[in-house]
C-alpha cells in the first residue's frame, strides 16, 4: 500500500541557529543526532524511506523556523530562499518528496504573496507554521490575508508546535513538562481553538488547518467542547457553525505524527471520520519504521487504513 508521510522535517545550516531554543528541552545526545538527521535530506533520508516502505515524505521546515526570526525584512528573505531550496531538493526527487513552504508571517502581505509564489511557481503543497510569530497568532486580523489566500489556493496550512512565547506560571519549577512530552500539545490545540473562536473559518468556511500528533489532544475534547459551549458565557462570540465541533469536523484535519498508538487513533476515527486523518512520521524525532509499521498493524479496516496511509493526502494536497 503505498504511503505518504506529511509531518517530515528538515532545517539548513542557515536557520539551524533558530533551534537553539529547542535544543534546551532535549537530551544533548538525542538532539546531536536529531540535527544531524535534520540537515540530510537525501542521504540517509532515503534509504531510511526504502526501508520503513514509505513512498513520499512532505517536507517541512523545523520548529521554530522563520517564526523565529526578529526582523520582517530578513524573516522574507529566508522564507523565499528556504522554498526555493525545498523546490531544488524536490525537483531532484519529484517521486519521492513534496514540500510545504515556510512563510515569513512578520509581514502578513509579504506572507500571502510568498504563499501565492510557493504553491503557483514552486509546487509545494500548502505552507506550515511553527506556532506564534513574535507572540502573533494565526487568529490575527492582519493574518486574515494569509487564510484568504490559503482558501483560494486550495491548500492547507499546518500548525506545528514551538516554544511559547512565554512560560505559564504552571510549569515554574517543572521544565520537564516544557516542549513536545505536554506543554507543547496544550499550546498548539489552544492555538486552534483560537481559530474557531477567532473567526478564522466563519470568515473563510474552506480553509483548512493540519494539526500533527493525532491532532494534539482535540478530537477527545469534542463533546466536552459542544457541552461546555453551550454552558458557557460566549462573551459575545457567535459561531456560525453552532458548534467548536462542527469547525473541527469540517476544517481540521490530523496526522499521526508523532503517535503509534492505537487508542488514540481509533479515538480520532470515531471523533473526525477517516477521511480527515493523513498519516506523518515526525521524523527524526520518532522512527520512520516505527510510524510505517504501526499504521499497517493498526487494528482499523482497510479501507480506513487506505484512506490515511495515502488517499488522504492524494485529496487534499494532490500528492
């Protein structure tokens, strides 16, 4: 069967420096070896794809990425020459990989043309985004020109997880709770609750939003959100869709990256149906092989398993 992998990351050595931060919540060793992987693209990538049976990885830019940088000028030039790496790397293996951009959201005009370049010129698939920018969300007015141009392009914009901008008073004095183990998943499934209540999809009802790690803890939430939401003061928030489980439903899709688990996922198929979860690796920081063989031992129905080992991603990002 074949299968296509949408969470697969890489940096350049002229961004790797924005991973520092991330460096801190890792082990030294674990991370050494996770950039050294980061910075293959071919190499060792491949025959690791051969081995693990995966037939196409969508690459993506590493947390933080360009939402890291401080300056909008430099933040649209890297952004324009990490794509156009990406389309090099991609043109160099067209079978085997496919690219989502990364987008320099300081400026959010200059962030839609980038899209528009990206998707028009390029090829790639969609654009992912490492959380915040400098503490600006993707429920932003101003960003509202990105999600207009995403809808009419007819491609998705991935939210993946980063440091927050701050620490919650919460974590003081556990930084092991910090980065991808929690504080992370709660960070990026809050992010997408801000879209929903932000408006981002009533104003743009086909947008679409990927969220990773069989989507950071959500589809567990729907009937608690529904019930809640119904209880709860809206503070003046309407939803157009009646309910935050509607907008999950119809414009969020999730991977598996970072999860081989099978409650969960039958978790997901039950809470979002089969055709809006795409399969991802999260590599390298999970196994290729690991992420392969637990979709094809997966205790779901074939045609299920068809549906997000590829024909998921064929629909939705005509790979």
């Amino acid at each position: 069967m074949r299968t296509v992998a949408l969470e697969e990351h890489f940096v350049t050595p002229e961004l790797a420096g924005y991973g520092t931060a991330t460096a801190s919540i890792a082990q030294p060793g674990a991370w050494r070896e996770a950039s050294r992987r980061l910075a293959d693209l071919t190499e060792e990538r491949l025959p690791m794809m051969d081995a693990a049976g995966l037939d196409v990885a969508v690459l993506s830019l590493n947390s933080p990425g360009i939402q890291a940088e401080t300056d909008p000028v430099a933040a649209v030039a890297a952004a324009a020459a990490v794509n156009d790496f990406l389309a090099e790397v991609i043109a160099g293996h067209p079978d085997r990989f496919a690219g989502f951009a990364a987008l320099p959201l300081q400026d959010p005009q200059a962030a839609a043309e980038e899209l528009e370049r990206a998707v028009s010129q390029l090829g790639l698939r969609g654009a992912l985004v490492n959380a915040h920018t400098r503490g600006r969300y993707l429920d932003d007015k101003e960003l509202r020109v990105v999600w207009e141009r995403a809808e009419g392009l007819d491609v998705p914009l991935y939210l993946h997880p980063a440091n927050g901008l701050d620490r919650p008073h919460l974590l003081t004095g556990h930084p092991e709770l910090e980065g991808p183990m929690w504080s992370w998943g709660v960070d990026t499934a809050t992010h997408a609750l801000r879209l929903i209540f932000g408006g981002v999809f009533d104003d743009f009802p086909d947008a679409r939003l990927l969220l990773g790690h069989m989507g950071e803890g959500l589809p567990y939430a729907l009937w608690r959100l529904d019930s809640r939401w119904g209880f709860h003061n809206h503070h003046g928030i309407e939803l157009a869709r009646g309910t935050p489980s509607e907008y999950l439903r119809h414009n969020v899709y999730i991977t598996t990256s970072g999860v081989c688990s099978a409650p969960p996922l039958l978790c997901a198929l039950l809470a979002l149906g089969a055709d809006h979860i795409l399969f991802g690796t999260d590599y390298p920081f999970e196994s290729m092989a690991a992420a392969t063989q637990f979709l094809a031992s997966a205790p779901i129905s074939e045609s299920d398993r068809a549906k997000i080992s590829f024909q998921n991603a064929a629909a939705l990002l005509r790979v």
